[in-house]
C-alpha cells in the first residue's frame, strides 16, 4: 500500500471584476508564487478559465507541479459554495446575466477539487485560517469597503444558510420607515448606506449642507469626498469630520449589538479599507455596543481589525476555501 | 464482547417557576410515562432534585427500569447548555441568585448523563427531532409567549454562541432612540415589547387610548387586556383589534427579513400561544418580509406554525436536548 502523500499547497484565486489574483499558499498563510490576469478582457468564461489555467501552470510549476496542489478555492462576487457557481455577478463581463459553474470549470482543467464562495466569506475564511481569528469557533467577519459585506461563523463553520447566500449584515435594516436613506440594494435604511465607504462620503455631504459648521472638507468639491478625505480631516483635528465617523461607528455598533444577539460571537472583525480609520471608528463602534448591547452579552465580544489587511489578504482569503475540500 | 445495548428512551423536563413536568420519550417522541412536582416549594435546590428523582423513579420502573433510559434533557428559564447550569433565573426560589449546576445534580443521582438548555432552543430541538422542523438543516424557531424567545438552527446544530446564550431575537432593537417602548430587560424598542403577548396589550392599550375608533374592546378594563381578548375581538370582525395583530405582525415580519439577511434559514417556525391567532398574525408577518426582505431571499423561507404545540410540547423539546448526548 502506498502511504498517502501529503499535498502541501492550495491555489487561491481573487476573481474582482478588473484582475484576477493567483497565489499558491502553504498552510502557514505563506504565498510561495503569485500570477494574474485581467478580468475584463475575456468576453468568454471558457477563454477566462483558458488564460487562467495557461497563467497557473508556470506557477504551479514553480512550487513542484500540481502533485503538490491540494486542492483550490474562489473569492468571487456573488460566489455560492453550494454549488460552485457565480450568479448574476453585475461586474464581470462573463457572469452578469446567468449562472457561472466556475468551480467545475477549474476543477475539470486543473484536475483537483474547486470551491467558490463570496468575498466576504472568502475573508473570514481567511480570518480563521491564517488571522486573527485562529482557533476561534464563533465570530463575524465584517467588510468596510465600497460595500458593507460579511462572514459569520458558528461552531467553526461559515453561516451559508439554505441557499449558500446568508451572511449579508450590511443589509439589515438599521433606520426603518421613510427616513432610511437609499442603498444599492433597491431598499432603504441598510446599515451599508451608512458605514461602507460611500455611506461615509454621504454622512459628510448631509453634514456639510445641512450646517454651516466650519470644516477642512469645505475646501474639497463635495460630490467628490471620499471616506479617505473624511480620515485626513479628521486626523488633522477636523471637529466636523470626527463627528462623521463618530455617527458612522456609533451605527456599527448599535448593529453589532443586535449581531450580538443572534450568535453571541466571541469577536467582530472588521476588514477592509476603513479599518485604515483606526480608533476614529473602532473607538465609537466599541461604545455604543456597549451602550446597546444586552446585559448578558456586555463586553463578551472582543473588536478586533483584520490582521489580514494588506495586498495579499484577498488571495489568502480565497485559498483558505480550498483547505476543507 | 457484549453488543452495546440499544437504550430507547430520554427523560425530558420541562422546568418551569410554577410546575416542574417530567417525560420518558421515545425516538419518535412518543411519552411512554409523565409525573410532575410544584417547583416552587422547595427552598433548596437538593430538596428539588431529590423531590424530582423520587418522582422519576416511578415512571422509569414502569417503562423497564433505568437500563432503558439513554438519557436526560432539561428545559429551563436562563439554562446554558455549554455549564449545565441555571444562572440567576430570577423565577426560580432556587436559583434567583446564583448558578446552580442542575445537569450534574441529577446526572449524579440518575447514573445517565444529562444536559440542559433554556426554554427557546429546547423547543427548537423539540421541533428539529420531532416537528415541524424534521430534516432541515437550518430554520429559526420563535416562540411568541409572555416574552420573544428564539432558538436558531445553522447547519443541523442549535447556535449557542461562544457563551451558551446566543439566539436572543426577542432583544434584536427594532424602534431605535426615544420612541421605543420599555423592555423587560432594561432597554428600549426591543422586538419582544411589541411583539410578546404582553406587547399585544400594550399596543391594544396605546391604540384605545390614543383614538376614539370604536371597538369591542372598549367594554373590558384598559388595563387587564390580553393578547387573548384582542384575538377573540378580531376573529368576531372587530377592526381595531384586527389592525392590533397586522401592527404585531408587520412588525415580527419585518423582523424576520432581518434574521434572513443573518442566517438565511429554510423556514421561520413559531411556537407558543400567541400562534392560535393564526392568520391574524401570520398574514402579516408573511407580507412584511416580503414587502421587506433583500432580493435574494425573497419566497425562499417558509413561515409555519409548530406541530408540536399543545400541553406535551415543552416536554418533547426539553427530552429532545438529551438525544444527542
């Protein structure tokens, strides 16, 4: 009998709707080679997958041919693990009006076992492998970016729930009735038209017309702010923009109360690029879950920033997904 | 060798501040014998457990003697399942102010190992093992009594969080700031102080005194209404009561669509007697969450009633916590 041979290495693939990121990643978290492609380009998935199989096969040469791959794993939007397809993803050429089955193409070329989930999945996968989530069986992953994204995990487990879609916290409903403001859903009130970075940027717009408060971002053009103007504001001394990540914490936190509620994590981690804010938003987010938060639940939970964040932390995200298969 | 010998039976109790109702279940939750003390006579909690084996004694002599039970479960106010203790349950002489180690007391004086849970997630397990929840995988069961209770099951398994209390839905903020009606337990807009039975009279009580619509209502004491009474109003065609449950309703639904965004369950299933309202209640809940649910989950979940409601069905879901033991 031969004995089994360990397979040292999972592919991890960041499929954005501009390039595509490969990293062939030990069990450390260690990339050993990284490759990408545009996205965009391929009108085709077949010639996607082509071109992404052509561009991996230098690299899995690299690290001693595919007899070393273990297995492979997809952050893609609208990514569902159940059934390893992308579903009407608005931003890929290829995928934005029907079902991809992605994680079978791949598996097909390549020959070892694919799965996809969605980004934010990816991420606390991600977390939980490699992070600042090692060894923890309960906590939330939350994405600050453009978008307000999550992964929850239960007993070890990523909250898949019974279509493969759970975990979309920033589409709770945060301020109900004719008040909310719009989101990108087609609803209104969603804790992402509030706390993802162009809820920030719409905080400050509000603020800046409906006072005539002195403020450093009354020098920017203000359909132009960006969440990053409101940070560079602020740490310069700017009242007005403390002010704006102060509401925008403070809502993050009276959510991550309910959050708390429902599974009792031991941590929320924020990921992403407004966890660039630090304390500006950490400090308001960690008061009103205090002050919100059920008895029985206060100071339980720990908040914690991505140690993931940087260039690398999609790709290790993605490869984490393949570990389980 | 001896073959294992198959055990058939559990021991279920359901714990409550008046009466204490012990069962021995089969696998199909059938009770093959039932015997029940008072709770709050005893002052001790080693009076209560030896009142509580002597009882027993007699029924397991009667289904073959301790051989054939595999197991216990309690149903208890604030148990957690992770310690096997009741902690501070502000209803039980015993246990109102302390932890109280339940499950070892009894698995020390039965000889089978025993485990215990409070009331909400017992009656989810209940519903998992033998309701309306046979098969899935992932649903939330919410139970609409005196107070809001839930229990939430993920991927087969009842989420107890990284303290053994997560799922406590009934204090999700659904009215947030000033206008949110006082809760029991110390804060304001909780989903349990509109929608419990208790919140029903409340907003039965709101909607006499701040209107002059007339209603049956109007011919009882404002101040000993129950959710009861309402129900009886509307079901004789009585408006105001009717628009009394779509408020209760609406509420609970839109609720829900937050809950969906979380887990994404297969179905919500609701327990307890504020579900002999029937449509009164479920019409609305079901048209909220339409009205309100994020794209995607949209006609996934189901919304049923429990099939294990009536007087046995706290006693099923208190034993069905012992089978997994």
């Amino acid at each position: 009998m031969e004995e089994p041979v360990m397979k040292p290495y999972v592919i991890g693939l960041d499929l954005g709707g501009t390039n595509s990121v490969f990293g062939i990643v030990d069990s450390r978290g260690d990339i050993k080679a990284t490759t990408a492609i545009k996205t965009q380009v391929y009108e085709k998935v077949e010639d996607y997958v082509e071109a992404s199989v052509e561009a991996l096969q230098a690299i899995i040469e690299q690290v001693g041919g595919i007899g070393t791959i273990k297995s492979m794993g997809i952050g893609a939007p609208n990514g569902n693990f159940y059934t390893g397809t992308i579903e009407f993803a608005p931003n890929l050429v290829w995928g934005h009006d029907g079902i991809v089955p992605l994680a079978s193409m791949f598996s097909e070329k390549l020959g070892v076992p694919v799965a996809l989930t969605n980004d934010a999945n990816a991420a606390a996968l991600g977390e939980m492998t490699y992070g600042a989530a090692r060894g923890m069986k309960n906590f939330i992953e939350i994405t600050l970016g453009t978008g307000v994204g999550s992964g929850i995990v239960i007993n070890g487990q990523l909250v898949y729930g019974c279509d493969g879609f759970a975990g979309e916290l920033g589409h709770i409903t945060m301020v109900r009735g004719e008040q909310g403001r719009p989101c990108g859903c087609g609803r209104t009130g969603c804790l992402e038209a509030y706390c993802s970075a162009t809820g920030v940027a719409r905080t400050a717009r509000e603020m800046l017309e409906k006072t005539d408060r002195p403020s450093l971002l009354r020098d920017l053009d203000s359909e132009k702010i960006t969440s990053l103007d409101v940070s560079i504001a602020a740490e310069k001394g700017d009242q007005l923009a403390k002010d704006i990540y102060e509401f925008t914490g403070h809502m993050l936190g009276e959510a991550c109360a309910d959050f708390a509620a429902f599974s009792s994590p031991e941590a929320f981690i924020f990921f992403g690029g407004m966890t660039k804010a630090g304390d500006l938003i950490m400090k308001p987010v960690k008061e009103a879950f205090d002050a919100h938060v059920l008895k029985i639940f206060k100071g339980k939970a720990k908040f914690l920033i991505s140690s993931l964040d940087g260039s690398s932390a999609a790709v290790l995200g993605a490869s984490a997904v393949g570990w389980d298969l």
